[in-house]
C-alpha cells in the first residue's frame, strides 16, 4: 500500500510540474477540453462560471455537499504538495547560482590574458616580415644559380649519353643503359631536332640495337628465365609493345592445332587396335606416355609465360581458352571413335585422363573453368554413348528382321530356316541386345560414379528414357512395316524387291509384338528397377522416362494391327485368285463342265501354304470337342438336298420358280448365321477360318455381280462341291463353309438364267476324276499344264 501511494505522489508532482512548466501539448488540451467539465477543472481555459451553472443545475444537495467536502481535502493536498516539492528542490537551487557566480568570476580574468597574447604574436608578424625582405633577394639569386648548374649537369650528360650507352653494351649492362636513356629522354624528346640532334640520332641507334638484342633474350629457350624476364622489364620501360611479344611467345611454341591432331590420331589407333579386354591398361598406358608431352609442354609454356609477362594475364587466359577449346574438341572427337561403339571401360579409362589432365591445368589458370568444361565434355560423351548403344540395339532389331523371310528367295542355295527360327533370332537380338546394353551402361555407372555424380538421377533418366525411345521407334517401324504391306501387297512375285514387306514378315512382326509386351518388356523393367533405381529429373511435368504400361499398351494394339493386316493381306491375294476365276469367262457362252477349273487348286494350295505357315508361328489354339455338329452336318445337307430337289423341279416345271425361290429365302432365314469377322485371337484356327470366309465371301459377291447360263451354274457348283471337303478339313468350324458354299451356289442359281443344277452323281463322279488326277500328279513326274 505504501509503494501504491508513493506512485501516485510521484505521478501528482510530475503533473504539477508539468502544468507549471506549460510542458502540455495545444493537442493534449484540446484533447483534455473535449473531456468531462470535471476532468478540464486544472486547464487555463476553464470557465469557472459555466462549471458552477452545470454543477448546480445537475447535481443534488446532497452531492453538492460531498463535493464541497472533497474539494477542501484536494485544496490542502495541493497546498502540501508545493510545500514539499519547494523543499526537495532547495538545495539543488543553491548549487546552481553558486555555479554560476565561479563561472563570471573565472572569465573576468581570461580577457586581460588574451589581449596579452594578442600584442605578442602582432610584434613576432613584424619582425618575421623584415628578415623575409632583406632576404629574398639572395634567396632569388641562389635558386637562379642552382637552376644553372642542374642545366649544365643535364646538359654535359646528355653529351656523354652516346659514350654511357656504348659501354653499358659493351658491358652487357643493359639495366644501366636503360636507366640513362629513360633519364635522358624527356630532354631528347624536346630538343632533339635542334640542339641535341646528334646525340639524340647516335642514343636512338644504340637503344635500337639494345631492343633487338633483348628481344632475341627473351625468345632464347637457353636463357636464365629471371635474365629472359629482366628483358622484358626493360623493353616495357622502352615503351616497345609488349602484346606483339606475347603474341610471338605463344605461337613459338608449338602448334596446338598440330599436337592435338596428333593426340587424336594416337587415341583413334588404340580405338581401332586393342581389344575390349585390353583397351583400359593399354589406353592408360597410350594416354600416360604420349599426352605427357602434350599437357606438359603446355604447363610449361603457361608458367614460363607468366614469369615473363607479370602484366599478361588476360592474353595467357586468351591463349589458355583457344588451347582448351581445341583440347576439349579433340577428347570429344576421341571420345567418339569412326566406326563401333566406344566401351564403358575405355570411357572410364579417358575420363581418368582427362580429370587428371584438368586438374592440373586448372591449378594453373584457374579463371578458365576447366572442370566445369570438362563435366561438360563428359556428359557429352556420356549422353552420345548411351544415345548410340540405344541406336546400334535398333538397328540390330532390324537388321534381324529384314533377313527374317525364307520366303523371299525359294532359288537360294542356302539351307532354309524355318520361320520359328527366325522368330527366336529376333527374340534373342531384342532380349540379349537389352541385356549387352544395361550391362554396359550399369558398369559405366559404376567405374565412373565420380564423374556421374552431379547428374546420376538425370543418368538414369537417360537409360530409362533410351528403352522408351527405342519401344517407341520399334513401335514405328512396326507400324511403317503395316504401311508398306499395303502398298506391296498388290505386287508379283517377280516384281517384288528387297524392300518388299512380305505377309510372311508381317506375321513374324506380329508375334514379334506379342513376344515384346508379354516377356521382355517386362523383364528389362525388371533389370532396370534393379539397376536404375531413382530418377525423376526429367522435367517438371512428372511424367517418368519410361512408361512400361504405355509401351505394352502400344504393341498390344500394333500387334493386333499387324495380325489383322496379315489376315487382310492373305485373304486379297485369295479373293484375287477367285476374282479373275469368276470375271474372266463368259458365262452365258459358257460350254458344259467336264472338270474342276484350275482356280480352284490355286485357292487350295494357297490355304495350305497359309496353313504351313501359321503351324509353325501360331499356337493350334483351344481344343474342340467336335469340328462338325450332326445338327448342322444335317442343316447343310438338307440345305443342299433341297437345292438339288428345286433343281430338278425347276426343270419339270417353270411355272414353280418363284415359289421355290421363296421357300430357299425362308429356309435361308432359319439358318445358322456367319460371322465374317470374329474377335482376334493368335491361333492358327482364327487366321485360317477368318482368311477363307472372307476369300468364300468375295466369291459369293463376285458371283452375285455375273450372269450365268445353265452350264455356268453347273461349273459353279462343281467348284463348290469340290470346295467343300478340302476346306472343311482346314477349317475348324466346317459348317461355316458349307453354309458359305451354299450361299456361293445359291447366289449363282439366283443370276442363272437357266438354273438347272448337276445331278449328285455327277458331281462325286467329276470329282473323283479330279481328285485322281491329282494324286497321280503328285507320284508321276511334274506334268506341265497348257495355259
């Protein structure tokens, strides 16, 4: 309570003192005046009368009485309080005007003694400006006299200069003669062409075989470095260009364009001439041996350099650049030899020459920067390897897929491999080569982590990025192959060439496919997850360097594609072979059938030879428990008795054809419907089965665009019905081409004009000949067949 109401005592007196000292703002009491009327009683523009109406018009007896009260205890507070703060502050008051009494006694004494001093030095000013008068005139004459004699002494030298300067060569003290000709030469330069001309013309000759003389010093190898320097010190004192002699210094001392081509060609020699094996110890051996002389005379002339020329700093980084660019221009180009593929362990091998070639150049001239240049120069080689160990892999690929068609040259003489074969060669290149090709980079990553480490993640984005470009271009090629299928397909035989892209191709490029998105995509993510963990520095997008599940998507499709087209392909050449067997004759003239027509062996050796090829690439597919339902065995036999019954009814009765042509309409409603084109499916039943109802299709479309007459139809359906066995036999689902055969014989009965079909005896009889015909073919000799 007592330190509470000592604050208050303290804060009341400050505010006292405050309002006796005017120490109050105009704002604060404005401020203040804006308050309660009870709050602004202490302030100077209080307005006592206008307080008195307020109070005794607002407030009650009773308050008015209280207030009376505490205003008497605040008046005596406030007498207190002065009495108080005019005795704490009494003595302090003393202390000061007794201060200031010494102060005027003090300085009452210091003006006598400064007026003193004033007399004083007035006096010694007097005297000193007499002594300078009676003297400056032998002052004067001393200086003229001293003048005269400095001038005689230059003079008498300069005379002297030519003698001074023919001893100090004769004495080889070129220091001395350089000294006397500098201290001469401002005298020479301003009379020189009048007074002094002689000596100036002899001084200018012995300073002109002087230079010579220092210059032949400085380019001498034999000479003391500190005499070599001492020679340039003087010629920069002689005012003679000194960039000239870097200029000449540098280029006397070897051709850097020269060495570097020699270097070059000795690294190129050890490319081309050792073994993989052998290539690291020898290449250090080579780089050790032959690059010695190259860096170091380099290192040599840099030091010897910057003795010399102490000032010719920015020419030695100029030079040191020019040598550097060409250094560095010729690791790159040995880093790349002319023909193969550089190996990891000889990369390694120059990027440890070259790490120890930098760092002791860049001990030297370190304002050039070299190991920067030189991590430049390596992930510059890195990125160009890796680029071309990618590139050399896709050409290998194709290199194996354009000797993969046996089919190409049935007359060579060599031993014919069967297309599983070539099909393996291709898996094996693609799988092995992928592996060759990880080892490699994956060893470069090891023996050369060192140099790799500021970029290891972008490494591994390399080779992750090098396997998706090179799907991706395997996908391209691909794809150019399913193009130019397309455009050969049309092609003879004997019209196709090397660049020819044959259905055989297509197929194995299909498998191809297959092979790549289902095992060895897979696999190679596999290794690279393994051996290039990380990544990610690819860019900011996110998007990873190798995207597995794109590029499985990616030949998925292709070899869909490739599949399909290989179909399509097979089934134009067939639908060619029955388009011309239907287009070429003249069925209305057309003569009574004695014979199957040749077309139709055609068509059958082709399907057997699709069939021969798809045995040995494609899988036989799922296993059925039947090839040919009694049901449908008995739809179509009743569909071609029913054709042969309408035949012979047509013949009986013409005023029944329509009828029958109605019923054959109905009956073709309630039969089993054929599906052309089936969900794809890598088997041999699918391609063969799709192949030959698309051929059976374009024969029914063919047919369905002639006119026949009544031997025409019965050539049709002889060739129908010679049809049906052979292809039933290579087709798994036999009823489709029955059904398909029939609808063959019907579109013919529909275009006939005369439709009278062979009696079924006829037709086995006529095929049976046939059949004979061929089984002796095929035992007797080759018989040739008339066209």
């Amino acid at each position: 309570m007592a330190s509470k109401e000592q604050d208050e005592k303290s804060k009341r007196l400050r505010e006292l003192l405050s309002s006796f000292y005017g120490s109050g703002s105009p704002e604060s009491e404005a401020r203040l005046g804006r308050r309660d009327t009870l709050q602004g009683i202490n302030l100077p523009n209080f307005d006592s009368d206008h307080y008195i109406a307020s109070l005794l018009r607002k407030t009650p007896v009773d308050r008015l009485l209280q207030r009376h009260v505490e205003m008497a205890a605040e008046i005596k507070n406030l007498d207190s309080d002065m009495q108080m703060l005019v005795y704490e502050n009494y003595n302090k008051f003393i202390s000061a005007t007794d201060t200031i009494r010494r102060m005027k006694e003090n300085v009452s004494g210091m003006e006598s003694n400064m007026d003193q001093l004033l007399n004083t030095v007035t006096v010694v000013r007097g005297k000193s400006d007499g002594i300078n008068a009676s003297l400056c005139e032998r002052r004067e004459r001393i200086e003229e006299l001293n003048g005269t004699r400095s001038l005689l002494r230059k003079v008498q030298f300069i005379f002297d200069l030519p003698q001074r300067l023919r001893k100090c060569m004769s004495a080889e003290n070129y220091a001395a003669a350089v000294k006397y000709y500098q201290g001469a030469l401002p005298i020479l330069t301003a009379y020189g062409q009048s007074s002094f001309r002689t000596c100036k013309e002899e001084s200018d000759a012995i300073i002109s075989t002087l230079v010579r003389r220092l210059q032949v010093q400085v380019m001498d190898p034999s000479a003391s470095l500190p005499a070599r320097a001492q020679a340039v010190s003087l010629l920069q004192q002689l005012n003679h260009p000194v960039d000239t002699m870097m200029d000449t210094f540098l280029s006397r001392h070897g051709d850097v364009e020269a060495k570097s081509n020699f270097y070059l060609s000795k690294r190129v020699a050890s490319n081309q001439g050792l073994k993989a094996l052998e290539i690291s110890v020898s290449r250090k051996d080579l780089l050790e041996e032959d690059e010695k002389d190259f860096i170091e005379e380099f290192l040599e002339k840099a030091v010897t350099f910057r003795e010399l020329f102490p000032k010719g700093e920015e020419r030695l980084l100029q030079a040191s650049t020019e040598f550097f660019d060409d250094y560095f221009e010729t690791v790159q180009r040995s880093l790349q030899p002319e023909s193969g593929n550089t190996s990891a362990a000889e990369l390694t091998a120059s990027f440890h020459q070259l790490s120890v070639d930098v760092a002791r150049m860049n001990e030297l001239v370190p304002e050039a920067n070299l190991p920067g240049r030189a991590s430049e120069a390596v992930e510059n080689a890195v990125r160009k390897h890796v680029s071309s160990e990618f590139q050399s892999l896709y050409s290998r690929i194709k290199a194996s897929l354009t000797v993969a068609d046996p089919l190409r040259d049935p007359d060579s003489k060599l031993p014919q491999k069967t297309l599983k074969s070539f099909l393996e060669i291709a898996q094996k290149t693609i799988i092995d080569g992928s592996l060759e090709v990880l080892q490699d980079l994956k060893e470069l990553l090891d023996n050369s982590r060192l140099y790799l480490l500021r970029w290891a993640d972008e490494y591994t984005d390399l080779v992750q990025g090098g396997f998706q470009e090179l799907f991706t271009n395997l996908v391209d090629h691909f794809l150019f192959l399913c193009v130019r299928s397309v455009e050969t397909s049309s092609l003879s035989d004997k019209a196709q060439s090397p660049q020819t892209v044959t259905p055989t191709l297509i197929l194995l490029v299909s498998l191809l496919s297959v092979y790549l998105y289902q095992t060895a995509v897979p696999r190679i993510t596999e290794l690279v997850g393994t051996w290039f963990p990380g990544g990610g520095a690819m860019g900011s997008d996110g998007r990873p360097a190798f995207v597995p599940s794109e590029i499985c998507r990616f030949f998925s499709t292709t070899g869909e594609r490739l599949l399909q087209q290989y179909v399509d392909i097979q089934a134009r050449k067939l639908s060619v072979i029955v388009r011309k067997a239907v287009d070429t004759p003249n069925w209305l003239k057309y003569k009574e059938p004695r014979d199957v027509r040749m077309f139709v062996d055609l068509l059958l050796q082709e399907v057997e030879r699709l069939q021969a090829e798809t045995q040995q690439l494609l899988p036989p597919g799922p296993h059925r428990t039947h090839r040919r339902s009694d049901s449908s065995g008995s739809i179509g036999s009743s569909r071609s008795a029913s054709l042969r019954e309408d035949g012979h009814r047509l013949v009986s009765s013409r005023s029944n054809a329509r009828s029958q042509l109605l019923e054959r309409d109905v009956a073709r409603l309630f039969t089993e419907k054929v599906e052309i084109f089936t969900k794809l499916e890598y088997n041999q039943p699918w391609v063969i089965s799709t192949v030959v109802k698309m051929t059976l299709k374009t024969f029914e479309e063919c047919v369905r665009l002639q006119t026949f007459n009544r031997s025409g139809y019965q050539q049709i359906q002889l060739d129908c019905h010679y049809l049906r066995e052979p292809l039933q036999n290579l087709v798994e689902n036999g009823t489709v081409v029955e059904i398909m055969l029939d609808e063959v014989c019907s579109a013919a009965s529909e275009r006939c004009q005369d439709p009278v079909p062979l009696e079924t005896a006829i037709l086995d009889r006529l095929v049976q000949m046939k059949k004979a015909k061929m089984e002796s073919v095929r035992e007797g000799p080759p018989i040739p067949i008339a066209p």
